[in-house]
C-alpha cells in the first residue's frame, strides 16, 4: 500500500469534483470548487474521519468494498478506479466477470436522472450501482455476495424475493430472466462464471431447469413492472434499459405507469426523508443526494 500517493490521488481527484457532479447544490458561500471531505464521506458511505485519514497517509489498508465505494463517490473513470486498487495494494476488479464497478459514464447518469429510480447492472443482473430514488423504491442491493448477487438467483432460490411483486406477474418475470440469461450464456460462451451460474441454478430449482430447458432467448430491453411496497402499496413501473456498447453493462431507468403509481411513488421519496440523514458513519452506509455503492438504509425490502 502507497499511503501518500494514495492520500494525494484521493485529495486531488476531491478537488477536482465539482458539486453540481454529483448533485449537490453549489452554493455562494463555498470557498472550493471541489467537494468537501464530508460530503465524499456522504457519498461512499463511510465517516468522514476515515476520509481525513485517507488523505493524511494515516488510515489502515482500505478494503476493497471502501475503494469501490470511494471510486463512485469520486466518479472515477476505469483507468483511475484500477490505480486506486494499486496503490491500495489491491488487485483492480477485472475487466469482465462478476466484481466489476459500474462505469462513470453510467453513475453520472443515474446523478442526472434526479428523482426517476434508475440503476446499474451487469449483464448477469448484478445491481453495481443505484441512485437514491431506486433505493427507496426496491431496497439497496448493491452489497449480496455470492449468487445472490444475481437477481436470477434470487428470484429461483428465494420466495421472499417472489413475494415482492404479484403472483400474476411472476412467471412472465421468471421467464424473462431465463431468456435474458441465455442470451448472455450465448455471448459469453465458454465463461466459467457463466457456466457455473446455470449449473447451479439447475442444481437448485426444477422450475429454472424446465424454463432452460426451453431455450427461449431474448435480451431485456423494455418491459412493464409492479413493486408491492410495504410502505405505500403497489407500484406499476415502466422498464427501460440501455445497454453499452459491448453489452457488458446496462442502465434500467424506472418510470411510473399511471398516476397512481407516481403519486405513490412521490409518497415514498416524502416518507423516505427520514430515513436517509445528510451524513453517514462508519463504512457500509450512504445517505442523502448521489449514488448508493454499498449498503444503504432503505425505506423498503430488498427485491430485484
């Protein structure tokens, strides 16, 4: 670990953040152009002590979780995540595969997209990043580990998972994650990481092996979605997703589909103010404006 080429990238790459960045409100009484320590902490998640020990060369060895978290509160591009990891003396998370970040181009845009629930995932449905809005409407997902990264997993192995949205819909849901899968299956062909997901998935549940079996194919693109929340009821969203160019990624923005659903989902960014405070301590929580990396207090339960 580079403790003082750390401290200094951290700093610099701090200064060079602009508020409006990352959605905070840029004020006439502000004497920096850049952010200040407390609100990287707001950001990533963690306390803003640990952010000054950082930047003075004092801290312990980040864990990987941190960096990441750190790397989105910063917007980092790919090259300057992996330089973070190397003078953190840690491996960069790979090029493809299951631990990647999602991509600054794509935070950027869930910071833009404001109040509409948007969020980032992997072409295996790992959810790598959401804005607040998202958090509040499905639950913060951006801390599983193992399979139950994968919403897939989830909704095969976990009935609580089910639950979350109406019976009517769960097959249409179950069939559209097979299909998105094989597509990825067909792309990826040959990845073990791939590979293992269905083995396991055909190991776990008969209905996945059946719908497999099936060998139905289609990428998500959009679709329509209810959410039963246990706040304010039942949500009926618009799905759109955009995929990148190498289709490694994709940005699902979340739009209500009648006006119910948009008061409902007003209700919940009203009854979600208090759950979201403007600082945060520690290293697994985030709060307030900007985009969620690791675990995040959240007004409803987690669902995919």
């Amino acid at each position: 670990m580079e403790r003082d080429q750390l401290a200094d990238f951290l700093r610099r790459r701090r200064e060079a953040i602009r508020p409006a960045e990352v959605g905070i409100t840029d004020g006439p009484r502000r004497r920096t152009s850049g952010l200040r320590r407390e609100e990287v902490a707001m950001l990533a998640g963690m306390s803003v002590d640990y952010v000054v020990r950082l930047e003075q060369g004092r801290s312990s060895q980040p864990s990987t979780q941190l960096l990441g978290a750190l790397a989105r509160a910063l917007r980092l591009s790919d090259d300057e995540c992996d330089h973070l990891f190397h003078l953190a003396g840690h491996r960069p998370p790979p090029a493809d595969g299951v631990a990647r970040l999602a991509r600054a181009g794509l935070i950027r845009m869930l910071d833009l997209l404001g109040d509409t629930p948007a969020l980032v995932l992997s072409d295996l449905g790992e959810i790598l990043a959401q804005n607040r809005a998202s958090i509040l409407l499905m639950g913060d997902h951006t801390g599983w580990s193992g399979d139950r990264r994968y919403a897939v997993h989830r909704h095969f192995t976990d009935p609580a998972t089910r639950a979350l949205h109406p019976p009517e819909e769960q097959d249409h849901h179950a069939r559209t994650l097979v299909a998105d899968l094989r597509a990825v299956a067909g792309r990826r062909s040959g990845d073990p990481a791939v590979a293992g997901l269905v083995d396991r998935l055909r190991a776990a549940s008969d209905e996945f092996r059946g719908l497999w079996a099936e060998h139905e194919v289609a990428v998500r693109r959009a679709d329509h979605k209810t959410f039963l929340h246990p706040r304010v009821g039942r949500l009926r969203m618009d799905c759109e997703t955009l995929v990148t160019p190498d289709q490694g990624q994709q940005l699902l923005v979340l739009t209500p589909a009648d006006a119910e659903a948009r008061e409902r989902l007003e209700l919940l960014r009203v009854l979600g103010v208090e759950e979201f405070p403007t600082g945060a301590t520690g290293g697994t929580g985030t709060a307030g404006t900007g985009t969620a990396g690791t675990g995040t207090g959240t007004a409803g339960t987690p669902a995919h």
